[in-house]
C-alpha cells in the first residue's frame, strides 16, 4: 500500500469533514473510557466525532500511511497519538490493548490475501477479550468495472479522485469475504449489512 494519498492529502481532507452514517453502527458499541485504535485514520475524522466524555482525550491513536494527513490529524487532536505505518507491517502495539478498532474505507487498500489475513492477525493480537472490530469497505462503483477490467484488473481496481483524477488503488471485498477472514483469525461476527448499496459493514468481536 503506497501513500499516493500525500499528493492530494489538503483536498482529500476537506471531503472528510463529516460523519459517515455507519459511525451510528459503531458508535453503541463503545464504551466509557475504551481505548480505540482508527486503522487508516487520515485526518482523523473518527476522533472529531467521539464525545470526550466518553472516550477521553489520550484514548485514541490513530494510524496512516499518508505522512501529510497524519499532519493534519495531529494539528487538529493533538492531545492523541498518531503514527506512521503501513497495514502491511506488524501493527506497533503490544498485545490486549485496545477495546475498539476502526477500519473506515481502509481495509480495502490491502491488495493480496496474504495481506488481508495478516491484518485480522494483528488487529486481533491487539484487541483485549471482548474487543470489537468494525470495518468498512467500499462497493466499488459499477461505472469503473469495465475500465478496469479491459485492463486486466480484476481485483484491484483504479478508483480516481476528485477533478485531477488521482488514481487510487481498491481491492474488491466481498462481505463472504470479510466473514471468513475474520473467523479464521478468530473473531465471531457480531453485525454484518450492506449499508445503502455502497459499504459493506462488518463488526467482529474477538473471543
């Protein structure tokens, strides 16, 4: 996964402003005081939207690949911890750690299973007993699957941005998918949807 998002981190920021509905999926199960950890957290969205009274300030740590968003989160919460890193590598936590992670639209940047697997590995070698995993994934539109498959690719797809059209590499996930990735590593499926034709949700929990 590279960090093609520094090229365009300032205009990616500004669309990321707003709460996604599917935090309304996560938010009930956090609890007072958890500790939660925001696997390609950007601009650190996810912390703007987490009432303080419940999860305090010092309780959130945040994870990117995108040195320049990274910048922005901490400029914005600079009383939580963010880091630069790569799904790809070992996460740089010691184990039962966490109470909750989120991976919003970010799990999809992981191309290969081997990746994949890997990264419910250490998500659950990270979470205490009883921890929950939330991710999403994008339903990659229907209007870039010819684009892409006349060129060959037919699990990672070239998504573009915003009117300089970055490109920006997906990989196709299905919710089966998700399921059976998150059971092999040991997490028990707590709450799966499609949400409104675009994401898939999934909340594991770990046991």
């Amino acid at each position: 996964m590279s960090s093609e998002y520094n090229t365009f981190a300032q205009d990616f920021s500004l669309t990321r402003a707003r709460p996604w509905p599917e935090f309304e999926i996560l938010f009930p199960f956090i609890k007072k005081r958890d500790r939660v950890l925001d696997l390609g957290c950007g601009n650190g969205r996810l912390r703007k939207f987490l009432d303080p009274e419940l999860v305090p300030l010092g309780n959130y740590y945040g994870l990117d690949v995108s040195s320049e968003l990274l910048k922005i989160a901490r400029e914005n919460h600079p009383s939580d911890h963010f880091f630069l890193s790569n799904f790809e590598k070992d996460l740089p936590f010691g184990a039962d750690q966490f109470e909750i992670i989120a991976a919003v639209a970010s799990f999809h940047h992981l191309l290969n299973t081997k990746d994949q697997k890997h990264f419910f590995t250490q998500c659950h070698r990270v979470l205490k007993s009883g921890g929950k995993l939330f991710i999403t994934t994008w339903i990659l539109p229907g209007r870039y699957f010819w684009p892409n498959i006349l060129r060959g690719r037919w699990k990672n797809w070239i998504v573009p941005f915003g009117k300089d059209r970055h490109p920006r590499t997906y990989r196709r996930v299905s919710l089966k998918a998700l399921r059976g990735m998150g059971q092999g590593a040991g997490f028990k499926v707590v709450e799966e949807k499609v949400f409104e034709g675009r994401n898939n949700v999934v909340v594991f929990e770990k046991v």
